[in-house]
C-alpha cells in the first residue's frame, strides 16, 4: 500500500498546474492567466480582527444549493462555505486531504482505504463518521455528471467508525482528481439527510464547514453564519485546502443579477465585494482609492452546434461556421482589453498544464471566408436560417453572439439572433433542441477532460460520437497519466477536424472587486471567502 497523508502524493497523475497571481492592483498591472488570484494575501497579520458581516454582490441565483447536482458557479461558490469534501485541491491543482485524514491506494490503483479525520461535527452537532460518508458518496454518484465511467460497479464500504474503503472495477489514474473537484462536488452530509432528500434533490443543508446555512431567501440573499465548533486542517491554506478560519460573523450573498447596480453598491459601501464587473469598468476601479480589483481566470468563451436537429447537423456546415470565424474579433467585442482573455484552442485551460494540448489548432481561428463558401457550397445551402442563441444576461456572451453573427452573415449565410434572458437559454439548450442552431456560452475550467461540457454526452443534447465516448472511456481507465495524455491529445484532434462539436473561441478572466478594507480575499476555481477579514 502507499500512504498519502496530508500533502497527498498526489494522485498517480497529480495535476500540477502552473500558475501565476494575476490580481490587479494600483501599482502594477499584472495579468498572466492564472486560477490562483490572491488579492492581499491569505495570512492574517492581525488575530484580534474578528467579526462583522460580509456582504457580497452575486451575479446569478443559483438553481438550487445541491452541490452534487449542478455544475452551477452560483450554487459551487455559496455551497463551498458549509459543504467539504473528503479530498480538495490546493493550488496547484493537486488533490489533497480535507474531511480525510489520509487515504491509501492498493498497488492496482482499485482500492482506496480513507482514514477520516476524528471529532469533525457537523452543523448539527452530531459527528461524522463512515455512515455519514458512504450515504453522500453514493448521493454524488447518483447526482452528478463528472464521474464518467471511472466509478461505475464501485462501492463504498465501512470498516469502522473512521474508515472508508471505495473498490473499484477498473483503475483509474484520475480518481482522486475526481473526488476532490470542486466542481458538481462530492459533499459530505449527514446520512439522515441524504436519506430523507426528495427526488428533486437535498434542500436541508447541513455540512462541516467553516459557515453555516441559515436561509435563502429566493432572488434576494442566501445568509451564512459563523459555525462555532468549526474544526479546521492545521495546514497552510492553500487553493482550496488548507486551514479555513471564518472571521466575519454573518455572510449574506445578494442576488443582484444587473451590473450596473453590482458595480454601484461596492462603490457606495453597500457592497463589501462584487462578482462579475463590467469589464469597462476595470480603469474606473483601478483608480478608486476604496476598491481593489481581482483579475482571474475563469473559463473559456465557446461556440456550440446543434448536433442533433436542423441544419448544424450537417458537418460541412459546422466546417463552413469555423472557417469563417474570426476569433480574435469575437474576444476583442467580448472583453475590450486584450488584458481580459486569451486566444487557445485547447478544450482544456491552458494553465492545466497537464492536458494542455495544441491539436488541431491549424482548424483554430481560420478567418478565410473563401475557404467558408466553398464548405457551404459543398453543403449545397441554400440560404436557411442558421438560429444563434445568445443572452444579454451576461454581456460578454452577447457582444460575441453579435459579431458571430456579422461574420456568418459576410459569408452568405442567412443568420438569425435569438436572445433570451438566463433561465430561458439554459431551457432551450437543454430541453428546446428544436429551437436553436448554435449559441455562444462559456465553460469553466475543470481538471480533466471527462470533465468537459463540450464533449458531454448529455449537455445541449450531447456528443453521441461512438470515438469520444470510447476514448473518454479510456482516458479514464488509463492506468499511468502518459498514457492518458496521449490519448487526450488525439481526442482534441479528432474533435477538431473530424467532428467539431464545438469552436473553442479563447479564455478569459472574470473580474471581481472588493472594498480596501478586506484582506485575505483570494480567487480559486472562483472566490474563497473563508481567511478573509475586515480591516476596520
């Protein structure tokens, strides 16, 4: 057996990811793309500053605060203050243990022993034990969409009390990646919870972390407070792992969706921090003297087809689509500021440095309209409507939609923008197939392919192809990350010039901001707001 204990050996592929601070401030302007943004720092130089209630401006509703089920940003930043997991990731992407004290893997990599950590209550009181463990692990494998093939026939058992061991049919160098992802995460509950959930999912919420749940008011606020008999790692906070401390007394996350009136409130003090800014607000934060402002990355800005219905079901449409696209152009009206995205076309982050890849990238930002009419011509179009789907929810997704449609219209296409608020273009891509042809979203980024959305074989009606499914399937099993790699790379290739699901168009940084009188602010997979405090 091999012991990882407390800075875990990192999993047989350890998912190092290289990454650079990228937060803005008032004497220099630094942004290397990185998912590690630490505003001031996540060390408290001063232990008596205690107290105060945080009040955060959140973008979006989330769908619901069931974090297993919802790949949601909304629903993983407010879940992460009382949800854990048995494994996080620190900053470098590296799995490591929270809620387990250690694991032990079995040479053939299909046996996994967790030791949990002793005396952790939960918010209400009762300690958690191995029960408690195995009711939420398979909860997760029920509800959530990130464990591909890697857990099917697994079980959960219970020597004792303190220790859990999951078995697994097949290895897989990327299990304890998926465990700890903070994405559709595998929360430890209470057994009685899980138990009595309704179909609809969990919606009494109960966890170990540092801030309880105490109400959410639906398009108004979701209210923490302070959880007392918190028992926190004594380790260095780190990404998300590391000692987690709760400094302020309350925490309430304001549903305010207009940015405008995010932006107005953190300047008039009604805000202590704010998601998602406009990004031509970015030299007006930077020159005012009460807020500072975080630059992060924060996802990939995509092109998806309709594969299933309508006339994008036609690969030479899709070719003629990519050919003319300029994507440059797109990211320029999608985030004025090259400072604010990124050109790439891997499907993975390319701070993921082990999943980076660059194939097919000759398909990648073609802008040759010639090359656009001959694929149309060889489609034999004939001047139908090609529906793009776009939300002014979020202006970025607009502003590109807009100049996506321009750049088709110039080839000859008869194209068509369909805008809807949030909720209604989640519906329809999920459930009005029928309706749309392609729409521009955005990705956030994950730790590993089968993680993907854009190779997902349930969201916007999937990716049916029988080569993904069987090299996803394969990724998974894979027993070393070399091998696992190399099948990644000729994946993205394929997915490139023999299938295009979707046009990868660049990354790009979110931009938060937050009062001066806050420390300890740090950006992670998206805001962390435990360790941070109030000056004054």
């Amino acid at each position: 057996m091999r012991r990882v204990k407390n800075v875990l050996f990192v999993m047989l592929l350890g998912l190092i990811l290289t990454l650079t601070a990228c937060s803005s401030n008032k004497d220099q302007n630094n942004t290397d793309q990185s998912d590690n943004t630490t505003s001031k720092g996540n060390k408290i130089s001063r232990e008596d500053v205690e107290g105060g209630t945080l009040k955060i401006a959140l973008d979006g509703q989330p769908p619901n605060l069931d974090a297993p089920s919802t790949p949601a940003t909304s629903t993983r930043d407010t879940t992460r203050m009382m949800f854990e997991t048995l494994l996080t990731t620190d900053e470098n992407y590296q799995a490591v243990p929270m809620l387990a004290e250690s694991v032990d893997v079995s040479e053939d990599s299909k046996v996994y022993t967790f030791k949990l950590r002793e005396g952790v209550s939960f918010h209400n009181e009762k300690e958690m034990t191995s029960e408690d463990v195995i009711a939420s692990m398979e909860y997760w494998l029920e509800k959530s969409t990130i464990t591909g093939s890697i857990f099917e026939g697994a079980t959960w058992t219970a020597t004792d009390d303190y220790t859990v061991v999951l078995e697994l049919t097949e290895s897989s160098s990327l299990t304890l990646d998926t465990l700890a992802s903070a994405k559709m995460a595998a929360v430890i509950m209470p057994k009685e919870v899980v138990e009595a959930a309704p179909p609809e999912g969990i919606d009494d919420y109960i966890g170990t972390g540092p801030y309880k749940f105490v109400e959410w008011q639906q398009d108004q606020y979701i209210h923490f407070t302070k959880f007392e008999d918190y028992q926190p790692v004594e380790d260095e906070a780190s990404g998300l792992a590391g000692k987690k401390v709760a400094h302020f007394d309350d925490v309430y996350f304001y549903i305010v969706p207009d940015a405008s009136t995010r932006l107005a409130g953190l300047q008039t003090g009604e805000y202590d921090f704010a998601y998602n800014l406009p990004y031509d607000s970015y030299d007006q934060l930077e020159s005012h003297p009460d807020i500072h402002s975080i630059l992060t990355p924060s996802a990939n800005e995509f092109l998806l087809y309709n594969k299933n219905y309508g006339i994008t079901k036609d690969y030479k449409i899709r070719q003629a689509i990519n050919a003319a696209l300029n994507n440059e152009e797109i990211m320029m009206a999608a985030f004025p500021n090259q400072d604010f995205f990124w050109l790439d076309s891997g499907y993975m982050d390319v701070n993921i440095v082990n999943w980076a890849s660059t194939a097919g990238n000759e398909f990648y930002n073609m802008d040759d309209q010639e090359l656009a009419k001959q694929y149309l011509e060889e489609a034999g179009y004939n001047g139908e409507e090609i529906r793009i789907m776009a939300t002014r929810d979020y202006d970025y997704h607009y502003n590109a939609a807009v100049v996506v449609h321009d750049q088709l219209t110039n080839i000859g296409i008869n194209a068509v923008l369909d805008v809807y608020d949030w909720p209604t273009f989640n519906e329809k891509a999920t459930q009005g197939l029928e309706e749309w042809d392609v729409l521009l979203s955005s990705s956030s980024t994950v730790s590993t392919p089968p993680q993907l959305i854009a190779l997902s074989p349930s969201f916007a009606g999937g990716v049916g192809d029988p080569k993904v499914i069987e090299d996803m399937q394969a990724i998974e099993t894979a027993p070393t990350l070399e091998e696992a790699q190399e099948l990644w790379d000729n994946l993205q290739g394929y997915a490139w010039e023999e299938l295009l699901p979707i046009v990868n168009i660049g990354g790009f940084n979110s931009l938060y901001a937050h009062r001066n009188n806050m420390e300890g602010i740090s950006a992670f997979s998206g805001p962390v707001f435990w360790n941070a405090y109030f000056t004054d």
